[in-house]
C-alpha cells in the first residue's frame, strides 16, 4: 500500500509548550519515513484543512523542527472554530475528507482541548463510513487543565509554573513595601470555569504566613463577607495580602465578578478585568493602599519560565500520538498517567476519543480547603511535580531565539473553495 | 580612632536586583573589617534609622548574604518616606543624627532614586554642621532609569528584559491566534514620567513586521486618530496589532490617558489601567477583538528572568560606595560609565549627590522615532546591553530559591521614641 501523508493541527488557544508536541509529532514522524509520508500542517489549524491551506512541514530544517521545542505559541497558526455537529453540518466534515483524500492523508493528529478532542471523534467515525478511513488521534493541550482521563494537560505545568513564580515574586515585593506603600495585591489569572490556574498560585506559600493568602476559585461562590475579614486578618497579622484571582470567579447565582462591576455613562460595562473589582471593593471596605496585575497572554506565552515537566509532558504526547498511528490505532488520546508523587513518576497511557469529548474536569473539592479559600495538601501534592524543572530557552542579544518557521504552502489540487 | 560602623538603607519602590546591591555592600564591608564596623539596614529603609529600628546584618550568615544577589524586593525593607526640607523639619535630621551618634555610624549608605539622593546629600551636609560628620554615599536604584549622569540605573535593565521578552511572547501567541481570535493586544508597563521601560519593549521588534508595532511614551502626547490608523494599518499587514503602552501615557494638555476613562454611576474613576482604555477605544473605532496585560509589580519583581548585566551593575554599585567610603569620599553617588557599545564595555564612575539630587532624566526626543509610536536605532543601541545575560536564581521543587533574612534588631540604646 502506497504511504500515506500524514496531517496536524493546532487547535484553540495556544500554550508554551503546543510547539514542544508538534516537534515531537513531525520529528517522530521523521524517523518513520518507510510508514508515513509528508506531515502537512493545517495554517491556522482546522481552518486549513477546510480551505485546502497546508503547511510542507518537510521544507523546514531539523534545526528549525527542533526550536519548535522552545518555542512558544502555535508556529502553525490555531483557531477558535469549532465544527458543528454531523447533522449540523455534514458539508464541512466532507470537506475534510475531501482534502484527505487529495493530498493522501492517512493519518489525522489533533491537538487541543476537549472541543478538538470531540471533532477528531467526529472524524475517524464519518471517515469510515465515507469509505476513505483515516486514523484519527488526539493529541492533548490546554492551560486549563480540564481534560479528563489524562492526569494533566500539556500547557497547565507551564502556566502554572509562571502563576507560582510571578506570585512569590510579586508577594515580596509587597512585603517588602507594606509598612507605608501598597497592603494589598491582587493578581488575576486564566481560568473561566475550572480553577487550575488559580490553585496552581498556592505552591508559591510555602510557609503559613506566605502568599498568597487568598485564592478565588470560579468553583466556589465569591463570599464577600468572608473574604474582605480574611484580608484584614492577614493586614494585621503579616502586614500585607496578596490575592489571586480566577478570571471565572463567580457570585453564588453564577455571575461573573468581572462583570458585576459598575457601567459607565453611556452603559458600558467596566473595562476592567476582575481583579481591580477585588481590589477597589476592599478600597472601599478597609482603606488599604492596592495594585492590581493582569497577566493576560503573558502567562499562557511565558515559554522563558516554562516547567521542564510541562515540555517533557508535551513533547512525549506528540511523539505517542504517532506511535498510536504507526501500531494502527484511531479515534484514540495519548494521555499521562502518574505512576508515583514521590520520585514523580510517569508513563504514557491511552484513551478513546469518546471518553475525552467534551467533557470538562474541575477542581475537585478536596483539592480547596474548607473555607474555599486556598489548596489543600492534596491538591500540592498533585500540582508541585508538574512545576519542576527548568527548560530554559536558548538566548541571544538578551532575547529568546524563538524560531519562525517558513511555513510554505503545499500546492492545492482541488479547484474548489470552501466558506469559512 | 574607633571604627565606625555603617548604615544602609533601601527606598523608594524596590526592584529585582536591589538586594544584589545590598549583597555588594555587605560583602565589601565584611571584607575590611579594619575599617568598617558592622553594616546596620534600615528597617523598612529610613524609617528604620528615625525610628532606631536598626537590623544587624552581621548576624546572616555569608550564604544568606550571598543568596541576597539572586533575591528580588527589598530584604530589610523600603519605604516611601520623603524627607522633607531642612528648614521645614529639621527634628528629622537631627533625630538622624542622633541615632548615628548612639550607634557609631560613620557612613551613611542610602539606595534609591532621585528624591534619596537629594537625602543623602542633606544629611551629609547637615551632619557637618552638627559636628558629628558622617561620610554620606548614594547608591542609584530605579527601575525607571531616570537618574541623570549614571548612563543607567539598576533595576531597569531587568524590567527591560522582562517587558522586551514578555511582549515578544505575548506576540507570538497573539500572531498565531488572529485569524479567528484577538488581533490586538495592549500591554501596559511602568513608567508614571518617562518613557524608558516602554521604550525597552521596541528591544522584541527585530524585523520591521515584528511586535511591539505601536509604543505609547509619557513623552509624547497621545493622538487618537493617529494611532487608530496605525492599528488598522497593521491589522490589515500582519494580521494582528501589539501596543505597549506606559502607564504614564497622557493626552496634550498633560491629563493621564488613564484619568481619562469614564466614571461609573457612584462618580468613580475608571478602576482600570490604561491598557484597557486604549484596547476599548480601539474596539469602539474598529471592532477588533482585543486583549490586554497590566504586568505592575509582576515586572519589577521578575527576578527569574532578571538582566545578567542589571546584576552585575547592582552589585558593582554597592562594592563601589563602600570602595569610595574606605576611601575618605562622601556626597557622592557612584555611577555606571559606558565605555563601548560593541562590545559593550562599561566602568565605575562617580559624581556628587548634589548634580543628581531631584533631576529626572526623561527619554531624549532622538531616541523617539519622528511619528512618536516607537524607539530609533539610536535608543535600541543604549538599550541593547542593558538587557543582555542571564542571571537565573537556583531553584527548588520548581521554584526559585529566594532568601528571607533573620533581620535581627540591634539592640536599642536611646530612650526617646520619634513619631513618623
């Protein structure tokens, strides 16, 4: 039988380590060139697959496939564009097939969160049944953490090491100033539903009296009462109080903090993000002096303080995804699977895409202490492995050399366009 | 004659390499100890020496000291006290004085800025006046590198690198998003009066499509029109737009772009920065999905991805004042003296307290390009060495390793209480 291509997408947002899995994808790909072809990548993710724009991963240098390793972002491009269901939308999903089919395609990797997990799902079903199979694979990533089965997600370790580092940097600034300058910080991280993020800011106390000393979980209803006392309490006791704060974090009827915030003139809601409302309501409840940081992208990007657990995790996934493909498994997810805390130990595991669809992992509850406030020992004892190490990026003139590959288009073969 | 000992004080906002300069200090001291006595530091800086509230740093131990280096934020503590004028308060001076007499100081070492210098420099001539002569030295800090005559100060080479960095990632993932997602991405940076950790942003554009396409300086008046052209213009080019904007930036009659934000129903300010204003204004005119980062204390804190060349500066500052007491000197301030740009060479230099005292240094007009929204060759060949070398700090368990002294009171020796 004649080799087959094989294709790769990044999906959603992007992480610091995404890179870290293609390289593990096309470089273990490299190494089998008696089972699989070219690796094609989808410019701006499924996108280009729909429009028939893809990427000859085979014209980029070692060299540059390895600096994908430390490079940040989705070298490829991503996209927020979710496939609509079969019945929904049977048009796209031939379309896909369609492109499969013209460039030889054999083997379809997906990376993203739980949303790209379901459409791979989608994929290696309808491929089957339209008489052109692919094997489809999953390849895990998201900074959230959410995903199930799998006991972390590459991109989490990282972000999470970024949050750790930034907050213990940032809380002995405070400290250090809080005699007669700022008493309160509050800093504001990713994490819409599931509080990962936030949890991961609790590994920077390392004693009773560090920071932070408040965590805002979107999985516990914001409790005003308790946590402008909890802030006096620890002014007065340690002279300061560094907060963080999920973006998610949510009043008991489900509102968002962020967006309980006073409109202006005109109706407008607030600009802000949630963590100058945290800061502005203890203002007006205590007098305390605050700053506020939003870190946005940067956490997701900060591929300079990555955890070197994250890129091994990351690297690893992309690398089993075509292990799976080359043993001929389809509709199927490398996953992580800890075999011990302490030494952390781990090894690769395997789910079906079915399993992984769509479905969101939350904080559980044991992992957030009695008064919703802070991590548990538990939930330490899950996160620190995945903070460990460094992976320091190569520097030159005092800036990361992150890699821009050359990203050159396969000729298209299909006369058809397709609508986004 | 007795030896003397010597007080040291940190003020103002700490930074990620002050502590290296309190290390030289120390270091310097505990190295001639035929000359100086003990190093006593201000807890939390001057407020420490008025209130007698003095720290005995002999009794850390070399490691703790050495571990000072690679420490952020103040480790006995800062302040914003501003000493008033002589004729205004003189009782501050002469309870100086007073305190020194009790603990045989003999040299007064004061790290900070502007309004420091303009201290140190009272208190030595003062102290002549009174017949109990201290030699004085200052030590220039600030992370918003306005100090005249010192070709830099220390701490803004670290909040260089990590702004020049952060934005350089935050581009990428914002890059490889904008197809579907946001296509313009503010971040806002320090900088109340001058335009130079903005400036270090423009270090991440290293080809002409690069990121940061769009810098804001204090410097230069904002003009609206101007700059939502500029978005739109690269919107349209590169898919995707990245500003860095300082917190001080203001529009022509001198109001902050910040204060410039509606008020909310109650006649509240605007909670947020100034990122959001500039993102909002921008959506308002084009419609663009935007994003947006306030850093604040993350940034002046960063000491894990901190300039090799910031520490190395600091540290040789804290080496040089202690050099130049030894040497009979006082009144003065040592500074940084550039030497070569390629290679980049620079000494120790030093001028007196009374040329540095209260002058703030802004961008000069040539290292703005023509239309105001970015930095000249010119100002990128200042900036470059200032962010080169890395300088990480040791880690553990996936955190860096940041020292917390025992700071241990020297016994107080007057009766008197002196009101702050």
């Amino acid at each position: 039988m004649e080799k087959r291509n094989a294709f790769y997408a990044q999906s959603g947002g992007v992480t610091a380590v995404i890179n870290a899995t293609a390289c593990g994808v096309i470089e273990t790909a490299r190494k089998h060139k008696n089972k699989i072809g070219k690796v094609y990548a989808g410019r701006n993710g499924i996108i280009g697959a729909l429009t028939e724009d893809l990427i000859d991963t085979s014209k980029e240098s070692a060299s540059a496939i390895a600096a994908l390793k430390h490079t940040p972002s989705g070298a490829f491009g991503s996209c927020r564009y979710k496939l609509k269901g079969v019945e929904e939308s049977r048009e796209q999903y031939e379309r896909l097939i369609e492109v499969f089919k013209a460039h030889n395609i054999g083997y379809f990797f997906y990376n993203g969160g739980g949303d790209s997990q379901d459409t791979s799902h989608k994929v290696s079903q309808l491929s089957k049944k339209m008489g052109y199979p692919i094997q489809c694979i999953g390849i895990p990533k998201t900074v959230d953490n959410d995903l199930p089965i799998t006991d972390n997600c590459p991109g989490f370790g990282s972000v999470a090491k970024y949050v750790a580092v930034s907050i213990k940097e940032a809380a002995f600034d405070v400290k250090s100033m809080a005699e007669t300058s700022t008493k309160v910080f509050v800093m504001e991280v990713m994490g819409r539903h599931a509080g990962w993020i936030a949890a991961a800011s609790g590994l920077a106390k390392q004693d009773k009296e560090d920071a932070p000393h408040i965590i805002l979980f979107p999985e516990i209803p914001f409790d005003k009462k308790l946590v402008l006392k909890r802030v006096k309490e620890c002014v007065e006791k340690y002279g300061y109080c560094v907060i963080c704060v999920s973006e998610g974090a949510r009043l008991a009827d489900g509102t968002f903090l962020a967006d309980s915030g006073n409109t202006d003139a005109f109706g407008h809601k607030q600009l802000g993000g949630v963590a100058p409302i945290i800061a502005d309501m203890i203002k007006q409840e205590h007098g305390y002096k605050y700053h506020w940081a939003v870190a946005d992208y940067l956490q997701r990007a900060a591929r300079h303080i990555a955890s070197k657990t994250d890129v091994d995790h990351a690297y690893a996934m992309g690398k089993a995804a075509v292990q799976f493909a080359i043993q001929g498994k389809t509709a199927v997810m490398p996953t992580i699977v800890r075999t011990s805390n302490k030494p952390y130990k781990w090894k690769i595991g395997s789910t079906t895409l079915a399993r992984v669809a769509n479905v969101e992992k939350m904080m559980p509850r044991s992992y957030i202490t009695k008064d919703g406030l802070g991590i548990t020992e538990r939930c330490r004892t899950y996160l620190q492995p995945l903070i460990k190490g460094e992976a320091y990026p190569p520097y030159k003139d005092g800036l990361p050399r992150y890699v821009r590959l050359k990203n050159i288009q396969v000729p298209k073969i299909l006369n058809t366009k397709f609508k986004i």
